[in-house]
C-alpha cells in the first residue's frame, strides 16, 4: 500500500551544471502533474511528465527541476560580439524607419534579445538525459516515502478493522435475544388489544412472527464480514487500484451497519451500531490518501 503523500529529491551532475529535482505529492481523487523549469529547458516538460506519469498512479505532483549551469555553460551561453554588433545593427535600423530614436536599442534591450537565443541554444536534446536519469531517482525517493506512509495507514485501518469486526461479533450475539424480545413484546401488545378470554386469530399470529424475522441481521453480519475480509486482503495486496476498491468496501460496509441499525431496536445494539459507524468514517478519511 501506498500513499498519495511524500517528498522526493535527487542531485547529479551534468555537461552544463547541476541538477537538482525535488517532487512533492498530496491526495487527489486523479493523477495532476505540475511541472516547473527554467524556461530553457520548457521543450522538456511534456517528456518529465510522461516519466513521472509512469511511475505515479494517483494525487497532485508538484516537480521542480533546479538548473545551475557551470561556467563552461555560461560561457557557451554568451553572445560574441560580432552577434551583438548584428544585433544592434539590425533593431537600430528598424528603429529609426519605424521613427524611434536609436537610443531606444541599448545594451539592456540588446541582452535581453541575445538571451532569448542563448536559451534556444543550451536546450539540445541531449541535455535531458541528465534531467531524466535525476528524475527517476527523485520518482524513486518519493516511492519510498510513500510506501512507509502507506504501511502506516494499513496498521492503522487494520486496527480499526479489528475493532468493528469485534462490535459486530457483539452484535451478532445480541441480535438473537433481540429478536426475541421483539416477538414477545409484539404478542403481549396483541393480546392486549383484545378483551381477556378472546382467542387470537392464528394467522395473526404468524403475521407478528413473521414481522419479527425480518428483523433478523444474519445476511447483513455475514456480507458485513465478507468485505472485511476483502479488506483485510486489499491491505496486503499490491493492486494499484486498491485505494478505489477501499472506498467502494467502506460504502458497502456503511449500507450494513445502517441496515443492521435500522432493523434493531435494541439500545445496546443501537449504542453498537453508532461506534462501527464512526471506526468506518475514520477508515473512509484515512484512505482519502491511499494510492
């Protein structure tokens, strides 16, 4: 099991520098992917997101790559003067038949056009093997995060588990007893309606039985503990589906107990039935986070 929360982050070494990834991951209900870069390496995005996509099933991804270029890259990244001398050549010349003074091309604006070229220049399609090769171990940080997040949410639903588990055992015991009392207490207010003496009709009778019966929770305690078992076993499991299939149980444990509630009018049972139901809404919030 896994969570949806954790940190990664991984460093190396490239041509250009170094780099540095650092991913973050919080719950949500699909797979968000944020990517943030230098904008000379923007051409790369679509690539970092379809690796981390691989590698990540669900939740909101926050990646941010962190590029510092080494001197021989800042040098590549430098204009020559000759580049420059065009530069001014050419934006002087638009500038006065357009009827701006020549002033307005100075060395700021002149940069500022030469690094939009050096940016182009530095992203080559070999630059991202180094990014890719730190991503994937920064993906492989964030796994392991969430993996002990994960195993501390499966001891902890396990746990929970165990505990309604045992209250519907307690209820299971009760519920005989229960529909006893029902059935007795249904026949004394029946007697009660007729003058002491008067024979009670049979099929009445039968009718009183009957009412009792469908109170009767074998079939919801034994579909109750069949997806606790289904649980149980989700919690080993390696499924990367099981967060869904988690949720789906707890709403079918919830129609249960509801049903089992419903059908009781015993105090104790009620009592019961309202502590199963705040151990599964405390499950149904942990596995908000679960992969």
């Amino acid at each position: 099991m896994k969570s949806m929360t954790g940190f990664g982050r991984s460093e190396s070494d490239a041509l250009f520098g170094k780099v540095i990834v650092e991913i973050q991951s919080v719950n949500r209900k699909y797979l968000e992917i944020y990517v943030s870069l230098p904008k000379e390496f923007a051409r790369f995005e679509n690539e970092i997101r379809k690796v981390a996509a691989e590698k990540v099933q669900r939740g909101l991804v926050s990646i941010r790559v962190h590029v510092f270029q080494n001197a021989s890259a800042m040098a590549d990244l430098l204009p020559d003067f000759s580049l420059l001398e065009s530069l001014k050549k050419g934006w002087t010349s638009l500038a006065v038949k357009l009827g701006y003074s020549k002033e307005v091309v100075d060395f700021s604006f002149l940069m500022q056009q030469a690094s939009e070229m050096s940016h182009a220049k530095l992203s080559k399609e070999e630059d991202f093997e180094p990014i890719r090769s730190c991503l994937e171990n920064g993906l492989i940080a964030l796994d392991q995060m969430k993996q002990k997040e994960g195993s501390n949410l499966a001891k902890d639903i396990g746990q929970r588990l165990k505990t309604i588990s045992a209250a519907v055992t307690s209820i299971e015991i009760k519920s005989p007893d229960a529909v006893s009392k029902m059935r007795q207490k249904l026949k004394e207010r029946m007697e009660g309606l007729f003058q002491p003496g008067t024979e009670i009709d049979e099929r009445l009778l039968k009718e009183v039985a009957l009412f009792a019966e469908r109170v009767d929770i074998t079939e919801e305690v034994t579909r109750f503990r069949s997806h606790v078992a289904q649980y149980e076993e989700l919690l080993k499991s390696k499924s990367l589906a099981s967060g869904r299939k988690m949720d789906f149980l707890v709403q079918e444990m919830g129609r249960e107990i509801n049903t089992m509630g419903s059908k009781s009018m015993d105090a104790t049972i009620a009592h019961q039935v309202v502590e199963v139901k705040s151990e599964l809404e405390k499950i149904r919030e942990q596995i908000q986070n679960i992969e």
